[in-house]
C-alpha cells in the first residue's frame, strides 16, 4: 500500500459510520435527521391567545338577566310555598274539628277547666290577671299538643320555609348556566363575577355567602352562612313555629280564660248549698246541679262551637297571611332576603311586592 492509500484508509476510519454508506443510506439518514428537526419546530408551544375582554355593556346585559333569573326563581319558590301553606292549613283545620273543638267544648273539659282556674287563682293570690294568662297558656299548650304538633309530622312551616329556599337556588342555578354561552362570557370570568355578588349577609360580620357560594355548595346546608341564616328564621320569636302565640289564637284563649273565670265565681251557690245540707245529702245534690249543668251545656254547646269555629277561621286567615308575607320569618324568608341581596347589588333595591290572598275557608261542620 502506498503512502497516498494508506492516508487515505485512515481517513476513512475516523469517519462516521453513516457518511461511509451507499448514496441510498446516506439520503435515507439526511431525510430522517431533517424529519425530527421539522417535528420539533412543530411541537413548540404556540403562543397563547389574549385573554377575551368583556365590555362594560356586556356586563350590564349579563347583569340584567341574573336578575331576571333570580325574579323567576322567585316566582317559583312562591308558588311552592303558597300550595305547601294550603295544605298545611288545611289539615290544621281537619285536625281543629276533629279533635280540638270537641275536647274544647264539652262538658267535662270545661269542668276540668273550671277548677284549674279555682287552682290558679289560689296560687295568684286571687289577681284575675294572673290567672287569665296562666289558663291561656295552659289551652294554647293543649292546642299545640292536639293540633300543631301532629300536623308537623306530616308538614312544618319551617320546613316548607327551607324547602322553599333551597327552591330558589335550584332554580337560579338552572338559569345562571346558559348566560356566559348567551354571551360569549369565558367561564372563569363569570365565575368570578358571581364570586362578587352577596346572596347572605348576615351579622355580626362574617356570617356571609357570594353568589358563587351559594350555587355550588353541596350540600347546601353546610354552608355556615346558609346554615346560620336558616337558624335565625326558624328560632326568631315570632317565627312559624310560634304562631300559637300571635294575636289570633292569643285572643281566643284570654276570652275562654275570662269567661271560665266568670263562671266559677258564679258558680260558688252550688258549694255552698252542698255544705249546708252536710255531708250525707252533700255528694247527691253536687251530682244533682252535676247532671242540670251538663244538660245545660249540651244545650248550649252548638253556640259555643260556632262561636270558637268562626273566631278560629278570622285567626286562621290572618296567621296564613302573616307566615306568608312576613320578610323575616315566613316561610319565604329564606327566598327574600337571598333574592333581596342578589338582586339590590344589582342595581335593583326591592324585589317584587309579593302580593297574597288566602283561599275562602269555612271550616266543614261535624259530619261534612
């Protein structure tokens, strides 16, 4: 081998293996090389597209259908409500006929009566007022017992008030979802823009729920501003669940109290009598103004009856109406003040007036 060869094969040796090959490997080698550098320029991130802004215009038409939104929310949760009080007022009614009215009015209550006021009036010292209150205490309780009580077994105004909330919120949500795509509102954006509207302020300060908040709550009930919010309604002094104590049914038990009152100071002859004749003729003539004193009440008791079934229909209405519209304990307490906040930071002070009128009601007679 010449000196020229051998330089030569040297070359060739320190050189890479693919540029030693055929014509044909090295174009397929060239090719691949280009290949991955073409792929790599195609794999880099493009750069990302600006953010879409909203107009201020855009904005107030978005506003102006979650208050529309919210009103038809509103309007729903409404209708729930009153068919729910209907018929809660209704089996009041049924149960007040069958079972208070009768105890109420009979014979023997009425004695029971008479000497639970002898009882009280022994223990106040004689003071009339004292004793008034105490029996009207004691019927409001018995009416709790015989009416409210198993009533809310089977419907509670406090639950028909939450139920009615929660209503509400179902029924916002629903609406609140096509908005950004009607829009063209990113859906972060209108996250955030609900995350600025308040469904619950509540005191002291802290006791409070956005918008956003409130929607996506699962489940509802332990979101601390919803659930303080429910708990105020439902312990407030003059709430549902106290309307026993309101001026109707109040009114109907000081007048019973007074009247039973009346009666027993009136009624002091026949003891009187009993003790003069002595103890052996004592016992039969008690049982003989016993049995005068029933007939007479049974003669008089379908006056007694329609009196307290026409005074229990005025206070029925009137305690209808008052868990109705009241903004702070009815049963759409929940719903105003959710649907007064959501809709007065929009630019809308007051909701809707709500305007209710109760059903006729006459209470069915024995029988009907």
């Amino acid at each position: 081998m010449t000196a020229a060869e051998g330089a030569a094969a040297y070359r060739t040796a320190q050189m890479p293996g693919w540029l030693t090959g055929t014509p044909g490997s090295l174009t397929f080698t060239l090719l691949v090389i280009l290949l991955v550098t073409v792929g790599g320029c195609a794999s880099t991130r493009a750069p990302e597209a600006p953010p879409v802004v909203v107009s201020q215009s855009t904005w107030r038409q978005v506003d102006r259908d979650i208050t529309a939104a919210s009103l038809a929310a509103t309007s729903q949760a409404r209708r729930y409500a009153q068919d729910s009080m209907e018929r809660w007022m209704d089996l009041v009614y049924k149960r007040t006929e069958s079972e208070f009215i009768p105890w109420f009015s009979s014979f023997w209550t009425r004695k029971w009566l008479s000497m639970k006021v002898g009882w009280y009036r022994l223990s106040s010292d004689g003071e009339r007022e004292k004793t008034v209150n105490r029996l009207a205490a004691y019927l409001q309780e018995e009416y709790d017992e015989q009416v409210l009580e198993p009533v809310s077994r089977q419907l509670d105004p406090d639950d028909i008030m939450e139920q009615a909330t929660r209503m509400y919120v179902q029924q916002l949500d629903e609406r609140l979802q096509v908005i950004p795509q009607r829009f063209g509102v990113p859906g972060d954006q209108f996250a955030q823009h609900l995350q600025k509207i308040p469904a619950i302020e509540l005191p002291p300060p802290g006791q409070s729920a956005s918008l956003f908040q409130v929607i996506k709550a699962a489940p509802l009930e332990e979101l601390p501003a919803y659930a303080s919010l429910m708990d105020r309604i439902r312990n407030a002094p003059s709430g549902a669940g106290a309307w026993t104590t309101d001026d109707g049914l109040s009114t109907i038990t000081h007048q019973t109290s007074e009247q039973l009152e009346s009666e027993l100071a009136t009624s002091g002859a026949a003891s009187a009598v009993t003790s003069f004749m002595g103890r052996v003729a004592g016992p039969v003539l008690s049982l003989g103004f016993t049995g005068i004193s029933a007939m007479l009440n049974e003669e008089g008791r379908p006056d007694r009856e329609a009196t307290l079934r026409k005074s229990l229909n005025q206070a029925f209405d009137e305690e209808w109406l008052e868990l109705m519209r009241n903004p702070e304990t009815g049963v759409m307490a929940g719903v105003i003040h959710l649907s007064g906040q959501v809709e007065g930071s929009l630019g809308r002070a007051d909701t809707l007036p709500i305007q209710f009128e109760p059903l006729p009601r006459v209470m069915p007679l024995p029988g009907q």
